[in-house]
C-alpha cells in the first residue's frame, strides 16, 4: 500500500512536471520572422469616428484619444504632482570632474514631512554661456553607481525580500558598477548637462503589491493598491521623472526646454511614456525598449504581454493583463506612442543580437509613426527596409540605429544620442 502510495505521488508529479514542461515549450520566444503572424495595425490618424486626421489641430483631438487608450489600459493613469511638491540642494560641488563640471544632489520631496523624497544626481558642465541642454534619466543600481565620484552620496537600494512583501533587505551597489552606461565626461565635453534618479527612489522594481514605493502617498481611505486602470510602476517611473522636471524650470544652469528624456532597456520604456504625458521633455530617447516599449507588439516576436506580465507583474496597470496572448485586441500599438511624441523628436536604439526586444520592431515603430510627423511638415523615416548595422538613421525628426552586441547601452549608442541631440538641441 506505501509503495502504491509513492508511485502514484510519483506518476503525479511526473504528469505536472511533462504539463509544465509543455506550457513552457509552447510559450517559448519566437525568433523567426516568418512565424510573426499577419496583423493590422491600428491608424494613428485615424479618430475613433472614422473621421481622418489632416491638420495638426486634429491631431492634438487624436493625441487625447490615444493616451487615453494607453493610460487606462497599459501604463495606468498618475495622479496630479502632489501640491506640497519642493525642492532642496542638498550637496553643490563647483570643481567636479577636474574643473570640468558643477555636481549637484537635489532632494526632490514628494510631501511637506520630508519623508519620501528621491534625489537627483546632476552634473553641469563648467564651460557654457549661460543655460544648458540636458539628458535625463533612471538609472538601476544607484546614483553612486554611475560613476567612481567618491562624493556621490550612495543610494540605498531596495533589494527584493525573499518572502512576503515587506522590505527585509536593505544595502548598496559597488561605486561606479554602470559607469560604463554613462558617459559623464564625454556629455560635459560635448556641452551637455546629465542628470539621473535612482529608480528605487520613486517605487522599487520588484512585485511589493505596491506599497514601498509612492502609490501609498495617493491610496484613497481604504485602498490598498492602485485601481485596475491607475499607475504600475512604469508609470510611477515617469511620474517622477516629471516631477523632476518641476525642478529643471528653476534651476537657470538648465535650459529646461531642452531637457531629453532617456533610458535603457525598461526605462526606455519609462522614457518614452514619459515624453508622452509630459510635453515639456524636448525629445524621448529609448533604448532598447522592446515590448511595451518601441517594438510593435501585435508582431509577438521575442518578448510578449503574457511573458512581460509573469516575469514583472508590478510595470502596467492591471488592465493590461487582460491582452495576455490577445495583442491584437488592444486599441493601440507601440507606433502610436512614438508618435505622441510628435512633433517632438525622438531616437530609438536597438542592439543587432538583442531579439529579445526585437529591433524590427522597434524599427517599424518609427516607421509607422512618421505620417503623424508629416502632419507637422516633418520626416520621420522613409521605407521599411531598416538600416544596416552600425549606420544610424537620423535625417529627420525620428532618428533610429541598430548596432552590433547585445542587451546594453554604451558608447556607441551615447555618441547616435549627442549628434542627434546637436541637431535638435541647439
């Protein structure tokens, strides 16, 4: 009898482990491009009427309608920047970087106890005739992480519990660990402002069912995460990131209306949701954003809704989760939120062997966007053939390059950014 007992347990778990085994095996990434199915995209000049989009106008009255879509069934709605929003220079260094720039540690403080705050690292360059344009983003491990600058103020980073959704584990990444994904000093030599929050300063990146970061600031009595249509963590990434730029309208060393927004990876996801909800950022850069990003999701190819909403279930907004396996059911794709961006410019960057992202895709976003920039008399990118590896596109207001290597972001791609910047910038 203990034997039977045992094997049948045994042939169960056999049973669950081949099920298991098959669910994953039909889940598996698509990587062959003639496995992306047929799909229609859905037109961005296009009202929900019927009527077409001609003038710019119009498209203002279409824009509405689009974030609408994507703030209630992607991203999640933000609330208003809080009233008791203030700021505080709590660290000023006039001879960082040899001389070269001004360093900066600006404590931006959501509520009027000081309590939840998140800092900005700023670095200015010394040489300037008067205000500067700047870059602009998050960064993954820490302020002291984008640099071996021994007088950054270290970051506490939030590191996932191994249980429950409690903070347990508190501590620091090693000084100077990304600083090959920021190239301060070539920014300051090219006569640009960097600027970076840690992201764990807004809302921690793992599932805490949303109650370490700023949502809690917002919850109405009785609420203990946000509603089916409100802000995921990516949404609470721009949201402070606008934030932030309240700040940039009153610091005179920054020219705040040439202010780029950037990120890698998730936060080029967060870049280019950012540029869409708050039109101050003069240009949205996104670097290998892949689904939910820059790349067409009805393509399914690499990443998909399904495997981003199990492996980070805390980015969107719950409604998104219903379009689970369904892409083609969501009003909107990726196109539609670089082009929100219009007449703005905007980059995309994707990497040669990062399928994961899927750099077509991300390709045929900017392509699909350009008709609403032509509205505005502006190129965007012309045919859907897209460029060779290492020569970037960046003719018009969508600029776009597919580099060699991998899952990063590095010198090659900074270098794309500044001359496209120069273009538009200043």
């Amino acid at each position: 009898m203990k034997y039977n007992r045992y094997k049948n347990q045994i042939l169960i778990g056999l049973i669950s482990l081949l099920a298991l085994s098959a669910v994953g095996y039909a889940q598996q990434p698509n990587y062959d491009e003639s496995k992306v199915p047929a799909y229609t995209l859905p037109n961005p000049l296009k009202m929900e009427n019927g009527k077409a989009v001609v003038t710019k106008e119009e498209w203002n009255e279409r824009r509405k309608e689009i974030l609408q879509l994507f703030e209630t069934q992607v991203y999640g709605k933000a609330p208003a920047h809080p009233k008791d929003l203030h700021f505080k220079v709590l660290k000023e260094d006039r001879y960082a970087i040899n001389n070269m720039a001004t360093r900066k540690e600006v404590a931006v403080y959501f509520s009027k106890d000081e309590k939840h705050y998140m800092t900005i690292l700023m670095y200015v360059p010394n040489k300037r005739n008067g205000a500067v344009p700047m870059f602009f983003g998050l960064n993954f491990k820490g302020n002291h992480t984008v640099s071996d600058d021994p007088n950054i103020t270290e970051s506490i980073t939030r590191m996932k519990p191994k249980e429950g959704g409690k903070e347990i584990q508190m501590g620091t990444f090693k000084r100077g660990a990304e600083a090959s994904r920021w190239p301060i000093e070539m920014l300051i030599a090219n006569g640009y402002a960097i600027a970076t929050v840690y992201r764990g300063d807004i809302d921690p990146d793992y599932d805490d069912g949303y109650q370490n970061g700023v949502q809690p600031l917002f919850y109405q009595k009785g609420q203990t995460k946000p509603a089916a249509d409100e802000w995921g963590t990516l949404a609470a990434w721009a949201w402070g990131l606008s934030c932030a730029m309240d700040y940039f309208e009153t610091d005179e060393d920054i020219d705040s209306k040439k202010v780029a927004v950037i990120g890698h990876s998730r936060h080029g996801k967060t870049a280019l949701w950012t540029g869409a909800i708050d039109q101050r950022f003069a240009m949205a850069i996104s670097n290998d954003s892949g689904c939910g990003g820059a790349a067409i999701s009805r393509r399914k190819f690499g990443e998909t809704f399904r495997k981003i909403n199990t492996l980070f279930p805390h980015w969107f907004c719950e409604n998104f989760k219903q379009y689970n396996d369904r892409e083609e059911h969501l009003a909107v794709d990726q196109h539609q939120l670089v082009a929100l961006m219009a007449p703005r410019p905007v980059y995309i960057a994707s990497a040669a062997e990062d399928l994961w992202a899927d750099p077509k895709g991300e390709f045929l976003s900017g392509v699909h966007a350009t008709p609403v920039y032509e509205v505005f008399g502006l190129d965007g990118i012309k045919g859907v053939d897209a460029p060779k590896v290492n020569e970037p596109i960046m003719n018009g207001a969508i600029g776009y390059h597919v580099r060699s290597g991998n899952h990063d972001i590095n010198l090659y791609d900074w270098q794309q950014f500044v001359k496209f910047a120069d273009k538009h910038l200043k």
